[in-house]
C-alpha cells in the first residue's frame, strides 16, 4: 500500500469513489477547507459529480478512470459501502487510501462484520451463517422468529426477509436465491443509535455524540440528538464499543455503528459503515466539527477535535414520496412553509427525479432547547407528510 507520509495541506486534491449525497456532503466540506476535489461516478449527474472540481464519469472498476482518479488526486475515499475492493487496492497501490480495503471487505459483508464484533469482544444478535442447505437445516430453533439477510449488498432494508418458522425460513432463502445469508434473531427493540467515530493514522479516536434513530421500512426516517435521548450508560456503551471496532482494524476514516437497545435495556450491535452515514447528517448543523469534515480530516492527515454540539438537532429524512404527495405528478414539497420555521436547515441533494424510498436530501433542525427543536421538526415533518414520530 502507498504509505503517506505528509500532512496533506490546503490546495491539495481530495478523491471519492462515489458520487451520491454522502460523497456531495465530503466534497462541500473539503470545498470549504480549501482542497480541490475529484469523484470518480458514472453517472454523469450524480449529486457530488454536479459539485466537484473534477468529476470522472467511469464505472468503478475502469482501469484508466482509477489510473486519472490516482493522478489528480493526492489521496482517496469512498462514500459508498459497496465499492469494489478491487478498485479500492488499485489505488491503494498509487495513493493513501483510508479507509483501507481491509475494513471496506469486513464492512461489505456481514459474516465477516460479525466475526470482526465477535473478534472485538462486542455483543451482537444471536445469528447463523447460511450457505448451504446443510447449514439451512441445522439453524437452531432460538434463531426463530429471525430476520434472513443476504451476506453482501444489503442496504435501506433491501435483501431482508423476516421469517418466524423452518417453512418461511426455506421459501425466503430460496427467494433471495440461495446466495450466502445470515439469519439474525429478531430482537425486541426498545430503541436504535449510533455513533461515528474517526480515527487518525496516528490512531487518535474522536467521535460525535450518540444519535438515536428511528427506522421506517427498514430505512432511517429520524434521528434526533439532545441530551439523555439515549440512557447515558447506554451511550457510553456505544461510544466504548465503537472505538473497539474501529482499533480493532486499525481503521483510519469515519466509521459508523449502529446499535440496537433492547428491552432489558441490554445494548447490542447492529452493523457498521466505514464511511459517514446518514444518521450523522446533523452534524453538519449542530456540531463545531461534521462527521464530512472528520472524514477530510483523516483523509488528509489534519489533527482531530473533538466535535462539540452547540445545539439540539433533530433530522429528518426527505424521501421521494414526498414529491407525490398530490398523486402521480412530481411536484415540490412545500418549501416556503417549512423554511418559515425557525432553525431550519434543509439540504437537498440535486437528484433529478424523485421516486418511492429515494433519499432526496434531508432537514435538520436546530436551536436552543430539545424540547422546542422536537416541536419543530413535528410540524415540519407535518408539512411535509412525514409521520409523527
Ligand atoms: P442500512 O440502510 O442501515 O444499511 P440495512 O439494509 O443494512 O440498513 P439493517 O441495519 O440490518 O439493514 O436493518 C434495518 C432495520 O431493520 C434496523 O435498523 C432495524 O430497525 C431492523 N432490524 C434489523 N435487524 C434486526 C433484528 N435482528 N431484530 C430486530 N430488528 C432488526
Ligand atoms: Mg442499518
């Protein structure tokens, strides 16, 4: 692997495998630190393609897209959690790359994500690894009811089948066409949160504070970070857990766990993300450092702060349907409303068209006092067609 050695300063240029909102996010926060940018995307109107200093418009495993992303670039990330290990040691041959192939392999498959949780000493659901019909019929019976979930490109909820006997077991792996799975307990949920976490190559460990989220359809629909919203014993759990994983591979970049708390409030872990995460998005508005500034920071060798909130945040999720809401036409959601609220902050993605489940941006919102910022994000989610939460 290509080792860096320098601090990589202002001026230099910063690349991102990827070009979706989190890459948008990384390139608007390098932006304002002064680096110059390159996202490597094919598609020729990704979010952070239409913003970045260079966008090359390849598939991600291009050999001469890698070779141009390598030369105009000092050092390289990713903003997607299924980008082809192989391209990812590609670069890493010519440029520091974080994070490393390793953690991107570990993250992108969830066998070996929970072996790294067991491997760290961090509790995760009860699970089995189904690969073959041998391993199907030998699932113990306290894995039902469970959740079968395919190994590899799982995301948003996509690639998960709840199951509660043998029968529904052996119809839905047979749906997700027999590629490997793990089957999970299903958990009672009391709660879900995360935390990000950033690690410098000098193996300094700093992270955000930690969020609670709410899913709906098994994709993020809120989060919301004030004090005590997550039991401070729980939270501390987290935030120990979370450096763990992170040293536990010697990870240098942004990294996010998700967690479950169940009902005798015992804290588990979900899975992770090596790279920011939605969840984190709050960030940006709440905090003196964002979870895209950690990820430049580490990318480029710049010291780590501890980021402080300043203020309660609520986010929101602005997901396609929200564009339909007057039937099959695309029209707007009601902006002016929204925005005449106080303390909001809306970041919209600059997607071209709006579609069921797609994440069109999102909306935090800030102030002085957690209830009152609550009470805002309801009625903006009411304006919006967004559930009570
Ligand atoms: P992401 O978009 O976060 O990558 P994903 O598709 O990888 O999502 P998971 O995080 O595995 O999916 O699951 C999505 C949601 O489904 C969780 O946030 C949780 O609400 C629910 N869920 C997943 N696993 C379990 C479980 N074992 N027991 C109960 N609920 C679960
Ligand atoms: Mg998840």
């Amino acid at each position: 692997m290509a080792q860096q050695q320098d601090v990589l300063l202002p001026g230099a240029t910063l690349g991102v495998m990827g070009g979706g909102q989190l890459g948008r996010m990384f390139v608007h926060a390098a932006q304002s630190l002064g680096y110059f940018t390159a996202v490597l995307d094919p598609d020729a109107s990704s979010p952070a393609g239409l913003v970045s200093h260079h966008h090359i418009k390849t598939d991600y495993l291009d050999p001469a897209g890698l070779v141009r992303l390598a030369q105009l670039c000092q050092a390289v990330t990713t903003e997607f959690e299924n980008v082809p290990a192989q391209a990812m040691a590609q670069l890493a041959a010519q440029r520091f790359v974080s994070p490393g192939a390793e953690a991107v392999e570990v993250a992108q498959d969830r066998a070996r994500e929970k072996a790294h949780f067991q491997r760290c000493g961090v509790g995760c659901a009860e699970f089995a690894v189904i690969e073959t019909v041998e391993q199907l019929t030998a699932v113990p019976d306290a894995l039902l009811p469970g959740i079968l979930k395919t190994a590899r490109m799982g995301y948003d909820g996509k690639g998960q089948v709840r199951v509660a006997s043998r029968a529904e077991l052996a119809s839905a792996w047979e749906s997700l066409q027999r590629v490997p799975c793990v089957l999970e307990q299903l958990l009672q949920l009391q709660a879900e949160c995360s935390v990000l976490v950033a690690r410098g190559r000098d193996g300094r460990m700093v992270h955000l504070p930690v969020q609670r989220n709410l899913h709906q359809g098994g994709i993020l629909a809120v989060t919301e970070v004030f004090p005590d919203n997550v039991p401070p014993a729980q939270a501390q759990q987290a935030i120990d857990a979370a450096y763990a994983l992170a040293e536990g591979f010697g990870y240098v970049g942004v990294l996010c766990v998700e967690f479950f708390v169940l009902h005798d409030g015992r804290l588990v872990v979900n899975e992770m993300a090596p790279r920011p995460h939605n969840s984190g998005h709050w960030s940006v508005d709440g905090c003196d450092v964002s979870q895209f500034e950690l990820q430049v920071r580490t990318l480029a060798g710049l010291p780590l702060v501890a980021p402080r909130q300043h203020s309660p945040a609520v986010m929101l999720n602005l997901l396609g349907e929200l564009w339909f809401r007057g039937g099959e036409q695309e029209t707007q959601p009601p902006w002016q409303q929204v925005l005449a609220l106080p303390g909001v902050h809306l970041h919209l993605y600059g997607k071209q068209s709006a579609r069921k489940g797609r994440k069109m941006g999102h909306l935090t919102v800030t102030g002085t006092d957690g209830a009152r910022v609550r009470a805002t994000a309801l009625q903006a989610a009411r304006l919006l067609g967004i559930a009570d939460f």
